[in-house]
C-alpha cells in the first residue's frame, strides 16, 4: 500500500475497538451503495443463465438451503 493508506490505516488501528466498528460499518455502508447499482459481469450472467437452464431441464432436482448447510455442517 501506498504510504497515505498506511497511515490511515495505522490511525485506525490505534482506535478503540467501538472506533474500529464503526469505521467498518461506515466502509461497508460506502461499500454497498457503490455497487448497488452494479451490472452484473459477463461472467456472472453467463453463469445464472447456465443455471436456469439447468432448473429448468429438472426442476425437481434441487436441494433445500437446509440441507445444504446441514451437509456442508457435517463434513466440518
């Protein structure tokens, strides 16, 4: 990083930890509205469009998001 982030960061670190919540709650919120209104990439497209397709070949064939974490839960 560049010498000027460095030491913001450095600033940061030597904050409070409720200091450092909120700088991370004010940089996420910065964050979020930045890219609400992001397009999708290609890639991502391409991806969901693939998937659609795939439902609707088999609709039938899809795991409920329970199962999935409880799977996922269990090999942990």
């Amino acid at each position: 990083m560049g010498k000027i982030k460095d030491k913001t960061l450095n600033e940061l670190f030597n904050r409070s930890v409720a200091e450092k919540i909120l700088a991370v709650e004010k940089l996420w919120d910065n964050i979020k509205e930045s890219s609400a209104n992001d397009e999708p990439t290609s890639f991502e497209k391409k991806l969901i469009k693939e998937r659609l397709a795939l439902y609707k070949e088999n609709p039938t064939k899809v795991k409920k998001w329970e199962d999935v974490k409880a799977d996922y839960l269990k090999k942990k």
